[in-house]
C-alpha cells in the first residue's frame, strides 16, 4: 500500500516501515560515526521503541557493542494497517544488529505485567546470564497496577490553580491563550502511580531477586526539569509529582544494589519532540523557540546525540559520573545555559501566529514529528508501494 501521514491533534494515525528503518539506520550511523564506547556489554532497556528508550538500545549496540533485550507494547501492523511507529523501528533495529552480529531479542507486551517481566526474566537466564545496564524509558500514559488489578491514568494538570499562557498548533502555526483546570488529589495520585518510580523499583527488585544483576550494574530512568516558563504546567505539576518519586526512587534503588556495588541514577534529558511532549500544551512552542537558538548556536541535539553523549561523557567516560546537588545526571545541561534560557524568554513574550516563523523554528518541530512516523527522511520514496506487514524477527 502507499502510506501518507494521517493526523488528528496531536496524533499521527499511520506510519511509514521504510521511514522507520532509515530513522534507525540513520541513528545508527550516527553513533557508529562518533567511534567505541567502552560501556555494558548487556543490556535490557524497558521501553525501547521510540525515543529515549530507541537511542538507548541503538547507542548500547553499536557503540558498546552490546547485546541488548527491548520490552515495548506496540501494535503489530495487519494487512491494509500499517503498525504503530515503534514496532517498526524495532523490527529495523533487530535486523541491523544481526546483520552486525549482534545479539538483539525483543518483547511486545505490558511492561507494568507480572507476566512481562517474567519473560524477560526467563530471557536473560536462557540467554544472558545477566544484565550490566537497565534502562528505564516507559511513555505509557495508564498503568494497570500488577497487585491490585486497579487501571490508572495519568493526567496533565497544573497543582493549585488554573494555568494560563500561550501554546502553538504545531500543524496551523496558530499561537494561542490555552488554560488548564488544577489537578485533583486523585489525578496526583493517579500521575504517580502511572509515571513514578514504583514500577522502575519493581523491575530493579524482580531482576535482582533471580540473580540477574552483574557486580556494578547500574539502572538509568529518564526525567525533565525544563525551565520556569513550562513549571506550572510541568514540573510543579502532576507529571512533576511523578518525576519527583522517579528521582527519589534512584536512591532506594542504590541503596538496595549496595551489596552488588550497583547504583541507579536519574538522567534529567533535554526538551524533544516525542509523541508524549507534543500532547503538552506550551511544551511544542517552547520547544520550536528553544530549537530556533540552539541550533544557530550549534548545540542542538536529538535523542540519539543526547544518549550518545549520556553514554560517552557522563556514563562510561572511566571517570566519576557528574551529578546535581540532588544526585541527578544532568545531560539537558546545554538547554538550561543561563544566555540560551535568557533568549527563549524574551522571545516567549515575542510570540504571536505572525511573528513566530521568523522568530522560532516551527517547521524543525513539524519535520521532529513526521520523523517520529517514518515521514519526511531523505532516500525514502513516499510515493512507492510499500509492503506494511513486517515481523519482528525474534517475535514470531
């Protein structure tokens, strides 16, 4: 079938397998091209489909050189239905990597489930041993607790009064006022159990019960702090309440891997265009005023170039890993420079429908967004019949 883009709001409704085998292939390159990292050598990252999670996977394969298990709960394509994004991406990744002799296996399912994570359990005895790196990169917007059976979701809201300010419509351009209603006590309960740390520290617990953990492993979640402009609606928001649990679970998450000398840390990311921030109102226009001054000032970075430098800089660098006063790695480092922040909000009040083309970098965040798809990459002809129904090669 031919395959075009498909959209509603925030949503793309189809996606692309060759787009999505040139976004890897072409982040593959990328980390191939930045030379050997000399980190873990096995490697299981929860949530490793699209994103943070992807660049994960693809940077601890071709630049570790490791073998790699991926969890995700994607949507397999059927005949005149093409599959969700990430399901492609990962049929892409697997072939990549068993064409580059390495070992690559993956599981489509819910990784809140007692049943996934046996799974993957049963995965690493047989093939593994054990794991040196886990990370943590889940995007799900509802949880079915494991012990309760309860269904939660996690909501957007701001704590304690009405948030008001300005959003774009990334598709229109149009710059508009947006409020949001405050959170119940409910939603901020619900947001943590979905987004929290607690399914991270089960993971951790589950993995090291069966002696699957090797001496020093180490667990990496992703967070995001974001500047003052996004904090009502972000981090001193719902989601902000979750990442708040997030962080602090890292501690515990230490403290219980003392006797293996293993660690588990946050890694606070830079702002990017995912299916999850393109949901957040202000989020899409702060991200295209952001994007228009890093990259005139050449220190813009996708997912991949943030993993690939977590990894080399930060992670595996042979020295001790940098963190913030609150024990957080800090990779969104060159987002928060003082004269970049300094910009974006002088530029904030600039902002209308009228002004914003010039003064933001709209269509670098449309050109994100299809990406995300498999749209709009380089080589692949769009126009061309394409073949929609592709196999994970480990999932049969």
């Amino acid at each position: 079938m031919i395959i075009e883009p498909r959209m509603r709001g925030f949503i793309c409704l189809t996606s692309h397998p060759t787009g999505c085998e040139q976004n890897v292939k072409n982040q593959i390159e990328y980390i191939k091209s930045k030379g050997a990292i000399d980190g873990p050598k096995r490697v299981l990252v929860i949530g490793a489909s699209t994103g943070f999670g992807l660049a994960s996977r693809i940077t601890s394969a071709f630049g570790c050189n490791a073998a790699t298990i991926g969890v995700f709960f994607e949507k397999p394509p059927v005949a005149k239905r093409p599959g969700s994004p990430g399901f492609y991406n990962s049929a892409a990744f697997e072939n990549e990597a068993t064409k580059a002799g390495l070992y690559a296996k993956s599981i489509n399912g819910d990784a809140f489930s007692k049943e996934v994570k046996q799974q993957v359990i049963d995965l690493i005895k047989t093939d593994l041993g054990q794991v040196d790196l886990i990370i943590y990169s889940l995007a799900s917007p509802v949880r079915m607790h494991p012990e309760t059976g309860v269904l939660h979701r996690s909501t957007l809201k701001p704590i304690g009064k009405t948030f008001t300010n300005k959003t774009v419509d990334f598709h229109t351009g149009n710059v508009t006022e947006v409020s949001i209603e405050p959170a119940t006590e409910e939603d901020i309960e619900n947001t943590v159990v979905v987004m929290g740390g607690e399914d991270w520290a089960m993971w951790i617990d589950e993995l090291k019960k069966a002696n699957l953990l090797s001496n020093g492993a180490t667990t990496i979640a992703y967070s995001y702090i974001g500047p003052s402009l996004t904090e009502a609606v972000y981090r001193k928001g719902t989601i902000g309440r979750a990442k708040d649990d997030l962080e602090a679970t890292a501690f515990k998450i230490t403290d219980s891997l003392k006797d293996i000398n293993g660690k588990g840390y946050v890694s606070v990311n830079k702002a990017l265009v995912t299916q999850a921030s393109s949901a957040i109102p202000v989020i899409p226009l702060y991200i295209s005023l952001l994007y228009k001054i890093m990259k005139e000032e050449g220190i813009h970075e996708g997912c991949i170039e943030q993993i690939q430098r977590l990894f080399h800089d930060r992670l595996y660098s042979g020295k001790e890993i940098p963190t913030d006063d609150k024990g957080r790695i800090r990779i969104d480092d060159w987002e928060m420079r003082d004269d970049v922040q300094e910009r974006v909000a002088k530029l904030w009040l600039e902002a209308t429908t009228e002004t914003l083309p010039q003064i933001g970098d709209l269509a670098g965040y449309k050109q994100d967004f299809l990406n995300l798809f498999g749209f709009g990459f380089k080589g692949v002809d769009y126009e061309a019949d394409v073949n929609e129904v592709v196999e994970i090669p480990s999932i049969k």
